[in-house]
C-alpha cells in the first residue's frame, strides 16, 4: 500500500483499502454502515457523466457515493492486483 489519500481522489480501476473515516456526523456513520470500514478493499467501477456520483465496488456490492461522502473515507491506494 502507498499514497494516504481520500475516496474522492481515486480513478475508475484503481484499488485502495480504506483506512478510516473523517468525522462523526450522520454522514460519515451512514457512509460506515454502506461497509466503508478501515481494512476493506474498494475499487472505483465508474463515474457519472457529470463526476458525480461515483460508483465504488466493495465486498461484492456496488455503491454510490457523491464527492462530499467520498471526500470523508480515508485510503491507501494499491497496486493492482493488492490483496
């Protein structure tokens, strides 16, 4: 793993692992309960037309987050292929 950086700031295909979350708001306690936990794998699968939403693949699911949630989970990217 390298790179801390947020959510928001990966591209469609590249791989991280989250590392924890910003806050304890509403919004960072409902974007945790979607699986955004420290330790799991997610990857972008797509954006929108117009950037946002995003698509994110995590545990077998698909879910889409706006910028702002995004910009609120912590990651470490990976290289692809990362486990």
């Amino acid at each position: 793993m390298t790179d801390l950086s947020t959510l928001a700031e990966l591209k469609p295909g590249e791989p991280a692992r989250v590392t924890g979350l910003e806050g304890d708001t509403t919004t960072t306690r409902r974007v945790m309960a979607l699986g955004f936990v420290p330790g799991t794998r997610v990857e972008v699968v797509r954006r929108s037309p117009l950037g946002d939403p995003t698509e994110y693949e995590l545990r077998g699911v698909r879910v889409a987050l706006r910028s702002a949630e995004a910009r609120l989970v912590r990651i470490a990217r990976e290289t692809h292929g990362g486990a």
